[in-house]
C-alpha cells in the first residue's frame, strides 16, 4: 500500500513532536504552584461558617421519621460545647439544617422551644437555618405558588424568632441561567424584613475537569445571583477529581473568580469535610480540608490584600469533623 509523501512528512512531524509534548507538559504540571500552607492565621478574619445538622433546631417529627436521639441536641450542656467549640475556630456564621421543604413550598419546620434554646447559646452567632431541597423533587421555583408559599413560610419563621439574622438557601441543582431562581431571591428580598440576610449556597465557576452544567455558574450569572445576595457560600467540592495536586489547582482558580465575580458581595468558600463513600463525585482522599486549604491559601496570595468582600471559609460539615480535622485547621487556617 502507497503512503503518499505529505501524509508521511506529517507523521513524522507528529511523532518528532511527541516527546516535546511531553516535556512541556510534564514541565508544567512540576511548575504550577497550586497550593500554599499558611499558618500564621492571616486569611482567618474569625468571621467563618459551618453548616450544622438538622437536630440543633429541626421539630420533633424528623427524630421519629430518623429515629433518632433529641437528647444530643435538646440539651442545653450540649449546644453550650458546641457554640464554644465554634467561637474558638473563628465561626461566626452557623447554617442549622431546615431542609428539604415539602414540594407545597413549606420549609420544613423548626421546633419554637428548641430553636429559641439555640439562639440563647448562639447569641454570638450569626444563625441562619439552611433552607431549600433538591429541583424538581422539593423546589419547584418555576411555579409562582410556590415561590409564594415558600417566600411566606421563610417570613414566618424570621418573624417568629426575630434574632435569626436571615436564612441560607440552597437549592440543588441549579441550572446556570436560571431566572426562576433570580425571581425567587427577588421575592425574598422585597418580603424579608429589614437587615436580614439571604445567602446562597452557590454553585463554583465551570471547570474543564468538571463538565456539568446544572452544577456550575458562569461569571454572568455569578453576578446577578450574587447582587439579590447578601452572602455567597460556593460549594467547592464534588468535583469527581482524583488527583490532589490538581484539586488544589482548581481551588486556587476558584477562589480568585468566586472573588471577583461576587462584587462586593461578602463570600465564605465552601470547603469539604466528609466523606461519602461509593459515589462517583467526591473523593475524600482528594477532597478534604488539607487540599482545600491550600488551594485557598494560593488563590489569596495572588491579591495585594485580602479581597474586601472576602469573608473566610465555610465548613461542610459540622457532624463529619474530628478532633484531628480541627486541630488540623487550627494549626492551617486559625489565627489562634
């Protein structure tokens, strides 16, 4: 079989051009610098979240449906270690789960006397029940009654415990582009009553290691979602990433766009503490407080000074920490 001359001319300039490839990109990847550790505690404003689990406030129904204990957490002892636990790692905003809603739009329900027994040991917090549930099996943000009932049950719980200072909202997936979704931070912020405060639990920047949609928001939408908002928490994580050196790389990304895209919206990075065993998404050996950390750290130093709207971090989750894991965050991220 006749090879012609120019496709063989061009197959060896391929194969000539292998081996710089190679070096290139071998070079590259011992070059980047993706992460940083820091332990000084400057990036630590004291001023960090955490997100909590549904007991600390939730009603007595979901113990029975779980079958779980209330005694951990209808417990004044028990909230009081907590809150001192979190005081001591710079937390000011806590994110006590209220989730999912029913698919009328009802958030689903807090008990009075225990919410107020939070309050009481959190009254130097910033407490605001995470709200939302899953698209299409809870939220239905397309349609205008439950945009209302959703919208008036949130009111209703801020009204009856006037110290909340707001909510946090998280809604999973959501589609970048979403107006339904802007309509319903609109709704909230014209009924939410004066000072109190929306936050999002908002979706990180597209990524080519990450090619989903429905889980990444691009610097438009960001934007518009971030104006309706008071606070941005992106979740920096399930990113189905096995290599930690390359997680620490897309930390570092991330965080300079969450920055820049949010405006002077305050932002809290979203950063993982768990594991999840036998899903595809999270890997717990590359996800985790040490890679995340880092990553942080060096998207931080690519600034003069920390970012005006930058707030600190954000830790999912407080049921999944340890006593190793907040040691190591002392010692990585804490100013004390």
């Amino acid at each position: 079989m006749h090879i012609p001359e120019k496709i063989m001319r061009r197959s060896l300039h391929l194969i000539l051009l292998l081996p710089v490839i190679a070096l290139v990109t071998a070079f590259a990847w011992h070059a980047m610098s993706p992460g940083r550790s820091v332990t000084e505690g400057r990036a630590d404003l004291r001023t960090n979240g955490i997100w909590l689990q549904h007991g600390w406030i939730g009603d007595d129904e979901w113990f029975l449906r779980n079958r779980r204990d209330r005694s951990k957490f209808r417990n004044d002892a028990r909230i009081g270690e907590l809150a001192h636990l979190l005081a001591g790692q710079g937390v000011r905003d806590v994110f006590p789960h209220l989730c999912p809603c029913m698919p009328t739009g009802r958030i689903s329900p807090a008990d009075f006397l225990q919410t107020k027994r939070f309050l009481d040991g959190f009254s130097g917090f910033r407490v605001l029940p995470w709200i939302g549930g899953a698209l299409g099996k809870h939220c239905f943000p397309e349609s205008p009654e439950w945009r209302q009932t959703f919208v008036t049950s949130v009111v209703e719980l801020l009204d009856a415990h006037p110290r909340l200072a707001g909510i946090h909202l998280n809604i999973e997936p959501m589609p970048d582009g979403s107006k339904e979704f802007l309509m319903l931070l609109d709704e909230l912020r014209r009924a939410l009553p004066r000072g109190k405060i929306i936050s999002v639990a908002a979706f990180p920047p597209p990524t080519v290691f990450h090619p989903y949609p429905e889980v990444h928001w691009g610097k438009t939408y960001y934007g518009e979602v971030a104006r309706r908002s008071d606070q941005m928490v992106p979740m920096l994580y399930n990113t189905s990433i096995r290599s930690g050196r390359l997680y620490r790389h897309q930390m570092r990304v991330w965080a300079v766009q969450a920055l820049d895209w949010s405006g002077r919206t305050e932002v809290l990075f979203g950063v993982p503490a768990y594991d999840d065993p036998g899903v595809g998404y999270h890997d717990a050996d590359t996800e985790n407080l040490e890679n995340a950390l880092s990553g942080i750290h060096a998207g931080l130093e690519t600034y003069r000074a920390l970012p005006e709207n930058y707030a600190g971090v954000s830790i999912y989750s407080e049921w999944e920490m340890d006593k190793g894991e907040w040691a190591f965050f002392r010692r990585e991220f804490g100013s004390q």
